[in-house]
C-alpha cells in the first residue's frame, strides 16, 4: 500500500531532491497505487511546492516537467493507495497546513480523524480533501506554531492519532530537515554521505545506499543532510539499529525479462538455495542461529499455529503436511484476520508462526501480537529485513528470496515452504522424532530442489503456449489432494489475481460433495498428481478423480512427476515435473502454475506486476 520517500541533503546537482523522491517512487510503485505528489522544500521560498496527481507516477512526473523547480534541499513524496476519498489530485498526498508552509505525507489509516476533523473545522480550519491524512497536517501546523519545532511538533501529533500511520513532514523554515513517525507502519532509514533518506522499505533508497536503519514502532525520526536522531514518542533517545543491506539495485531490476513476476519465477531456484544457506554445520546437523527461543520451550510445544494471509497461508498449509509427518506435532493454519477474533485457544505451549514476505501484513502482525498477548512464543519467517513482524517476534527465520517487487507471490512462497521445511526438520532433531541420517537423507533431497525447479523452468515452453491458447477461458478449476491441495488453491489465487478470471481450488476428495456440478464439457481443470512412489492410494485417488471429471467432459491438464506413466491414458495435456518427495513437491508443482497465470495475464495484455485493485503489502486490516 502507500510509498513513502523522504531526502535531505547538500548534494549536487540542484535536482537531486526530486530526481531521488522520483526514482523512489517509481521502485515503489509495486506496493500498489492510484496517485502520486511530491513536496520539495527551497531555502527561502516561504513555502513548500508541492505537486500531485491521480493515476501513475508517469502524471505526476509531467506535471513536474511542465513546472519545474530547482534548488530544493529537501523533497517527501508518496503513492497513494485510497482509503479515505476517492484516487484524486486533490485527495493525492502531500496534504499542506499553514498556508502552504508544511508537507505531511501519511501511510496508513487516522481512526481518530472524523472527531479530530471535527474539532479542527469547529476552530475554523477550511479542509480542501477528504482525507483522514489532511486532519494530522493541520494538527502538526498547530502545534508547530506552539513549538516552532517539526520534532516536538510531531510528537504532540503522534500522541494524539489512533491508527496506523507512518507519517513524514518539512516546514519551509526548516529547509534542510525531514521528520517522520512510525506507529504500526513501517519505515526505514538510509545513511548517505552528506544525504540521508526515508522510505517504506529499503527499496526507496537502493540506488543510493545499502546502509540502513531500522525503526521501532513509536519512534520518530529527524533527517538532516549530515544527522539522524531517533527518539520515541515519550521523548527519550532510541539506539539505533543499523544494518547494510545485503542485495543491491539489480536485484530490484527487471534484467530484461518481460516482467518482474517473470523473473522472479525465474529466480526460485536461487531463493530456494539462498533460504537453505548456512544452516546445516560441519556435522551435518541444523543450525537455527536466529531462533533466539530457549530450546526447553520448544521442546515443550505441543501445537503449532501457523498465521498468514494469501499465498503464505498456503506456505503454511504445506507446512502443516511436512511438520506432522515429521515431528508428529499438531499444526493448524489459520487466515491472520480470522485468527484474531475468533478467541483462539493459545497457551504457553503453542507455537506461533507467522509467515510473510513484507513483514508489514497488518493482519499477520495483529494475531502475532494476540498469540503474545496470550504468552505464546512467535517465530517469523519473514523475507524483508527490518520490518515490523521480525522486529516483534520471539525469534525470525528470515527467508533470503531476495526483493519480490511483482504484487503476486512467487519466489518468496518456496522460500516460505523451504524456511517451514527446515523449522520442522529441526523440530524433529531437537525432540528426536526422527533419526539423524533421516534428517540427513531429508535435507540432501533438499538441497536437490533448486535444481530440480530449474528443470521445470527450462520445460516451460508447453505450458506457456497452452496459456496463450487459453487467453480467452472465463472460468479454471484446479484439484489436488494431500500436499497437492494448497498447491491448488494457490494455482487458482494465481490466476484470479493476474489474470481475472474465475478460478477454484479444491481438495480433489471433496469434488463429489459439491464442486463436481461445475464440470461441463471443456471446462479445463488443473489437477496436481501425487507420486505414485509415495503414498498409492493417493495417487490411485487422484487418478481416479481425473477420470470422473473427463467423463463429464472436462479438459484436463496435469501435473504429474517423472515416469508417472499410469495418468497418460487420462490427461489431455500433462506437464511433467522431476521425481522428488512427496513432501518436497509442492516447490516444483506449483511452478506450471505460476508460468500458467503470468503468461495467460500477459495474452490478454493485463499489467502481471500490477494487478488491479491489489497491493504488495497489506499494512491496514
Ligand atoms: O507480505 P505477506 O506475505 O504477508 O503478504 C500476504 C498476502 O497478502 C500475499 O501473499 C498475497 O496473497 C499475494 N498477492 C499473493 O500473490
């Protein structure tokens, strides 16, 4: 959802400010928006100019060109995703108070704001948008008059807010300052020489510094070209956590793909490898240095909670098949926004795992909080350093996908399975469910998969054919049974999301308890075939759920492993994926899918990074 960034500094040439604010932006147009502004902040100018405009960042950029502005020492610039008013010029960010003085860029939501509007209007304060974000600009008005300080005057406003914001601001007095406040939001922090600079995630600011800092929740933050302080919102002094980023701009690059989603699919097999990195020690034995949580309480669990939305719940279901199997330990998966309120049963003894590539899902983070709230431990698997969800965990996991700039999750939903295989398998080395050379066994077959994904990368070409053929279906099933079924109902959230078409997923089991009426002559249905060197009866199962569909008439395209002979005879079309675990196969299933939905997006000439309607990072509920 919104994009943040913030500069300040004393660098040449005269248009650093907004050519840097501007190229933020633009890496952080995957969050998802509909309009976009900028405030630049002159020395002597008497006030900030700002320029806004509804849709991509491309208006706002023409609007720039037709007005242009030099010498500004300061800029703050946003991309709005709508919440309160509709996507407007008028309605974009920066808000102004004080007769064009002061600049407030926000992220999030002001719960407070209709009382606070209303005591605002009552003292004769004329409002020109619909905003929730314009009630905090003319609040930090007032109390900069009170003050005459941007530092204080923003932790008054900070008080006073409930909510979630991130908020930035510059005065037209104070021309060489950036100050910015952090509650439920995120924001980051990049060290330059003689420049430093804001953003909602280190993307903002790649291009110019890997060196960050984290902010903590309730903390406001002053940028000067050559200073950074950090207090929190009762005034005391924070230390600060710095950390250098360990990718750079390229890997924020298309690279000359044709999307990111490409190239991130293209990326899993490095993903995957990345994640299994420096955990394994010189005895072969699992190293977990980043779960800080004693190992008598893990050793004590008796439940697992995995909590996630979207494709990493589906991380979380495949999980749930790997972690029983493996450590004989009781997992449940549940959707982070049903999870809060529905008065779950946690104890001392649960495990809470919350999976998320941004860090910043503010429903995954609110049942993080819950689960603490009732004494269970958090681990977080997590891809995105310094945000919010790691931050408040037990412990984190992180998963080393890399950036995932395309809104629909793929190379960071393997990493999400790979980090949960490797939590279960040292469950099971820690409580001794299984024995050392079968943990052994389990990681060599893991250390496999990136390879074996690049396999089914390189026999792409059927699948992406078939998609372009199939540009103008209205409606896809796909089945799949055991760990076949998550893989499912991600092939399905796949295609809905990219390619807006009505897609299902199902349990193949369930099919004849309902969904089977839907099958009519043509319709195509993806069905995941288990191995037949795993359980047989599965895969005799779901080979005879294939025949039950075909009968009805249905067009069936397959995913079955290697030498899987037996499905031939009842698939129109089948895309064979190497020979793996059962357990492990979802890194390789899911991948026909995901080339599937990007490539039949891309045949009806839809934005694949961009779909309509959706951001990367959900950071209100
Ligand atoms: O950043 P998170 O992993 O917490 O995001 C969770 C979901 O919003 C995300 O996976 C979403 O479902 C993707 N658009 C799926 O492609």
């Amino acid at each position: 959802m919104c994009g943040i960034v913030g500069y300040v500094g004393s660098v040449v040439p005269s248009s650093r400010p907004q050519d840097v604010v501007l190229e933020g932006l633009g890496r952080l147009e995957y969050r998802g928006y509909d309009s976009a502004g900028i405030a630049l902040v002159r020395p002597g100018a008497g006030h900030v100019e700002v320029a806004k405009k509804s849709g991509k960042l491309i208006n706002l950029r023409e609007e720039l060109a037709a007005h242009p502005s030099a010498d500004a020492t300061a800029a703050i610039g946003h991309t709005r995703w709508a919440t309160h008013g509709r996507p407007s010029d008028v309605n974009a960010h920066p808000h102004q108070a004080l007769d064009g003085k002061l600049a407030v860029i926000h992220n999030g939501i002001i719960e407070n704001f209709f009382k606070l509007r209303t005591e605002l209007a009552a003292q004769g304060i004329v409002f020109t948008s619909e905003t929730d974000t314009e009630v905090a600009a003319h609040l930090l008005g007032q109390e900069f008059l009170a003050t005459g300080d941007l530092t204080q005057a923003m932790r008054s406003v900070a008080q006073r807010l409930e909510g979630t914001f991130t908020l930035l601001a510059v005065h037209a007095d104070q021309p060489d300052t950036v100050v910015g406040a952090r509650h439920d939001s995120p924001l980051v922090v990049g060290l330059g020489n003689g420049e430093n600079f804001l953003g909602s995630d280190v993307s903002a600011f790649i291009s110019h510094t890997r060196e960050a800092l984290e902010l903590g929740q309730d903390e406001i933050v002053t940028i000067t070209p050559n200073s950074v302080e950090v207090i929190n919102f009762a005034g005391e002094p924070v230390e600060l956590n710095r950390y250098t980023v360990d990718w750079d701009a390229a890997a924020a690059e298309k690279g000359g793909y044709w999307s990111f989603m490409a190239k991130e699919i293209d990326d899993q097999p490095q993903a995957v490898a990345d994640t299994l990195l420096g955990r394994v020690d010189e005895n072969g034995d699992l190293i977990l240095d980043d779960l800080r949580i004693d190992e008598s309480v893990l050793r004590a669990i008796d439940k697992i909670i995995v909590v996630a939305c979207g494709t990493a719940a589906y991380a979380g279901h495949v999980a749930k098949y790997a972690i029983e199997h493996w450590c004989r330990i009781p997992v449940e998966v549940e959707l982070a926004h049903e999870f809060r309120y529905r008065d779950p049963i946690v104890t001392t003894r649960t495990l809470v795992v919350a999976i998320s590539q941004s860090g910043e899902t503010m429903d995954t983070l609110m049942a993080v909080r819950h689960a603490q709230e009732q004494g269970a431990k958090v681990i977080a698997i997590v891809n995105t350093h310094g945000s919010t969800i790691p931050r408040e965990a037990d412990a984190v996991l992180y998963t080393h996908a890399g950036p995932e700039i395309a809104v629909a999750s793929t190379k960071a939903f393997v990493s999400q399975i790979t980090a949960t295989y490797l939590l279960g398998l040292y469950f099971a080395q820690l409580r001794g469910n299984m024995f050392r050379d079968e943990i052994q066994k389990m990681l060599a077959e893991l250390r496999e998969m990136p390879g074996k994904i690049r396999e089914v990368l390189e026999r792409a070409g059927r699948v992406k054919e078939i998609a372009h053929w199939m540009a103008d279906t209205s409606s896809v099933l796909f089945l799949g049974r055991h760990t076949g079924f998550p893989i499912a109902l991600e092939g399905a959230l796949k295609l809905k999301e990219l390619a807006y078409i009505h897609a299902e997923g199902f349990a193949a089991g369930e099919l004849k308890h309902g969904p089977i009426a839907l099958i009519e002559p043509g319709l195509p249905v993806f069905v995941i075939v288990p191995s037949p060197r795993g359980r047989g009866l599965l895969h005799s199962k779901v080979i005879s759920n294939i025949q039950e569909i075909r009968a009805r008439g249905a067009r069936t395209l397959v995913i079955a492993e290697d030498g899987d002979t037996a499905v031939e005879a009842f698939a129109d079309e089948v895309f064979w994926v190497p020979q793996a675990p059962t357990l492990l196969s979802p890194l390789l299933n899911v991948v026909p899918l995901q080339i599937f939905a990007a490539e039949l997006a891309r045949a009806k000439g839809l934005d694949v990074d961009q779909p309509r309607n959706l951001a990367k990072s959900v950071t209100v509920e």
